[in-house]
C-alpha cells in the first residue's frame, strides 16, 4: 500500500534546537543527564523514523519511476496506434474520394444509359410506325397484284376466246376459199369478181395471220406476267 504524500506530512525535528522548539518541555529535561539521554534517544529515534520513511518515498519513488515508463510505453503504443490510425483514416479517405469519383462516373454512366434507351425507345417507336406504314403499303400492292393478275387472266380468257373465234373464221375463209376455187372452175363469167374476192381473202388471211401473232405476242406476255406473280 502506497503512503500519503510527503507535501502532506508532519516534518521531524532535525535537531535538538528545533525539537525545542517543537516541544517545550524538553528544554527543563535538557539541565540534567537524564534529559540530554532522553533527547538524544528521541533523535536516534525520529532518524530512525526519516530513515524509515525515506525508504519508503524511495519505494514509492521506484513505483512512480515504474508507472512513468509503464505509461511512456503505452504513450509509445498510443503513439504508434495514433499514426495507424491517421495512415487508415489517410487511407479511408483516398478511398472515400476513389468510391466518390467512381460513384459520380457510374452517375453519368447511368445518365447517358438513360438517354440512351430514351433514344432507343423513340427509334423503337418510329420504326413501329414505318413498320405499320410499310405493312399497308404490302397490303395494298398485294391487293394490287391480285387485281391486275385477276385482269389478266380476265384479258387471257378473251384473248383465248378471240383466238378460238379467229380459228373459226379462219376454217371459214378456208372453206370459202375452196368453194370459189370450185367456182372458179365452173363459172368463167365470175373469173374478175372471183379475183377481186380472192384478193379480199388473202388481204382478210393476211390481217387475220397478223392479228393472231399480235394475240399469241400478248399471250405470251400475260403469261409471263402471271409467273411472275
């Protein structure tokens, strides 16, 4: 157990003057041998006492000496933990401006995402309404090719037709023909008119043969028309 602080201690008389002076009555005791003893004993004594306690402020004074460097140490750990902590918080801040500069950098980033799917859903949207407009437009040229290959097969089958009538009256000039031969022969009187007839069939065998060449060109062009629909 630590003892109380010199500076609140009684001091000991170092002296016998002084131990006069602190005691009174050891001025009548020190007239005689018996008193100069007693003095005498009673500074041994209160030596003995400074003695005492000198070792003790000694003890206390190592103890003291002890802390001191006991808590110089800890001041050295203190210290060292005290730089530690500035070199993290140097460090934690280094980093707090990394995260910050990356998190305004993804905050653009995100921006210019954001316009562009913006921009990507206002394109989405125009090629939607093209689309739709296009499909009309298919629609209708479809339902346009339909018309003119249902026109054309129209115009095929009276072009067949005609073509058939063509044949007819060809057969017919045919016969015509040979019956004026026949004519011909038996009827000299009828030999000019029968010329002039004649002439007339052949013009008429020509404008058929001309048309049926137009008819068989159209033809064939029809049909090419309706392959390629």
């Amino acid at each position: 157990m630590r003892s109380a602080p010199l500076s609140n201690r009684k001091p000991y008389p170092r002296s016998s003057s002084a131990l006069r002076q602190a005691h009174p009555s050891f001025h009548s005791r020190s007239s005689t041998p018996l008193g100069l003893r007693s003095s005498r004993l009673t500074e041994r004594i209160q030596y003995s006492d400074y003695h005492e306690e000198l070792q003790q402020s000694s003890a206390e004074l190592k103890l003291l000496m002890e802390e001191l460097t006991t808590l110089n140490e800890q001041k050295d750990v203190l210290q060292d933990i005290a730089d530690q902590l500035k070199r993290e918080l140097y460090l934690s801040s280094s980093y707090a401006n990394k995260i910050k500069k990356n998190h305004d950098k993804l905050h653009n980033e995100n921006a210019k995402i954001r316009k562009a799917n913006e921009k990507i859903g206002e394109d989405r949207e125009r090629i939607g309404r093209e689309i739709r407009i296009l499909d009309k437009e298919v629609r209708d040229i479809d339902n346009e090719v339909k018309e003119i290959y249902e026109k054309c097969t129209n115009i095929k089958l009276q072009m067949e037709a005609e073509d058939l009538a063509i044949n007819g009256l060809l057969s017919v000039t045919k016969k015509m023909k040979k019956e004026l031969s026949y004519q011909m022969k038996e009827r000299d009187q009828f030999k000019i008119e029968s010329n002039e007839a004649e002439k007339q069939i052949f013009q008429i065998e020509n404008r058929i043969e001309k048309l049926r060449i137009e008819n068989d060109g159209f033809l064939e062009k029809i049909s090419k028309i309706s392959r390629n629909v």
